[in-house]
C-alpha cells in the first residue's frame, strides 16, 4: 500500500519558497521500493527475496527491493 500511495500526486499544508504557508503539491514517486531489513531473523536469503518479487508482482507493483546490511539483517544483538 505504501508503494502505491507514495506514487500518486499529494496535496499538503506547507512553507513555500517564501517562507509562506501554502497548499503544496507533490507528483508522486513511481520509483518506490521495498527493504527488506530483517526482524527476528534475517530476510536477505535467495528464498525471501523471490518471495517478495512474487507478492510484488501479485499485487500488480513492478518488483524493486533493497536489502538492509544492518538491522535484523546483520545479526548483531
């Protein structure tokens, strides 16, 4: 869900290049990704990152993942 929203046009109360508050406007990023970074055990084998293409792909996302070298990948307490 993430992926998707992040790709959409957003509308947001911010500061201009004025220094004014203003109505913002973003175009989206179609470049998000997934990261896998682990959790109670690490998730950067063969088996984990095929399975994240696949369910990418099964929800119609063109598969694009980073893995995370630190975290719950790196195997440090």
């Amino acid at each position: 869900n993430a992926m998707r929203a992040a790709a959409q046009p957003h509308r947001f109360v911010g500061i201009n290049q004025a220094g004014q508050v203003a109505l913002l406007q973003t175009q989206g990023n179609p470049d998000g990704h997934v990261i896998l970074r682990g959790g109670k055990a690490p998730n950067y084998s063969p088996a984990d990152v095929a399975q994240c293409e696949k369910e990418m792909e099964q929800a119609g996302l063109r598969p694009s993942l980073m893995v995370d070298c630190s975290h719950g990948n790196s195997n440090k307490d």
